[in-house]
C-alpha cells in the first residue's frame, strides 16, 4: 500500500449524491464521534464527521486546540483528532476542512467539531477504512470499513483523469 495524505480541501457546495448514510464510529462516557455522511462528487468523495465531547474530555480537547499564541506557554502542543484512510492502494491521514467554527471553545459546556476530509477521486474498490483517534482526549484508535457501492460519477476511480 503507498502512502498518500490527503490536504484540507473543501468540497464543492452542490452536486453532491450521498453514498453513505451517518453511523457511530465510537461512542463512550463523554464521548460521540459518528460519520455524518459520505458524500460522492463528480471529481471525488467527501467525509463529514461529528466529534462531541463533554465534560474533563470536553476540558482536555480544549486545551488541546487552544491558541498557540502565548510564548509565556512551556507546554505549547497542540492536537486534534487524527484521521487516517485507506483506499485502493493508497493510505495516510486527512487534514481536515472546517467550515465552520467549533462550539465549545469558549472554557465551558461541550466540545463539538465538524470537520469535514476531501477525497479527491472514488475508491475503485467501493469500500474506505476510516481510522480515527485521540489519545489526548481519551479516543483510542477505532476502524471502521465503508461499503459504498459504485461510484455514481463514472469518472471519479482512483487513476482516473478526474482531479479536483
């Protein structure tokens, strides 16, 4: 399997077929983080995952995402949930879009993220493994394997000239 990683692109806003309908990816104490959708474009495939976290958790994530601004801050690292796919022959993480900002920074009450990972063609296989973790806020790695069927663009395969 070759390595790749995937950039923070957006998908497009329109056109998009759903390919795959929301499922938990892992659910414990003060914690949910589910696939929301998967999404088939003509020039690739978009992941939207939901990620919620409450309470020493919900403290922890935002720590972790804090602003690296301070130079007074010894303990200056920053994290955020780590997603790695695997597809075709290709495999690696996915930097995440934020279209939106996240809820819960403000020091209280829950954390909630959206983000969202652009895949730039369709699997050929019509299956992606999803791993997703965060150790620093208690989310062990977990996998899960998407069935999704054919591509609903004929051009969008790995190998393709579709790019985005």
């Amino acid at each position: 399997m070759r390595r790749h990683r995937w950039p923070a692109l957006a998908p497009p806003t329109t056109g998009g077929i759903v390919v795959h309908a929301g499922m938990p990816i892992a659910a414990e104490k003060d914690l949910a983080l589910e696939l929301s959708a998967a999404t088939a474009f003509a020039s690739g495939l978009g992941l939207r995952l939901t990620l919620c976290v409450t309470g020493v958790r919900a403290d922890f994530a935002r720590y972790e995402t804090r602003p690296l601004t301070d130079p007074g801050d010894w303990t200056a690292q920053w994290s955020y949930l780590a997603v790695h796919l695997g597809a075709d022959d290709l495999a690696g993480f996915a930097d995440p879009f934020h279209p939106t900002p996240d809820s819960g920074q403000d020091g209280s009450g829950p954390y909630r993220t959206t983000p969202q990972y652009w895949i730039g063609t369709y699997p050929t296989t019509k299956s992606l493994t999803i791993t997703t973790s965060w150790p620093q806020v208690g989310l062990h790695p977990t996998s899960v394997t998407l069935t999704l069927g054919p591509s609903p663009f004929p051009t969008t395969a790995f190998g393709s000239d579709a790019r985005r």
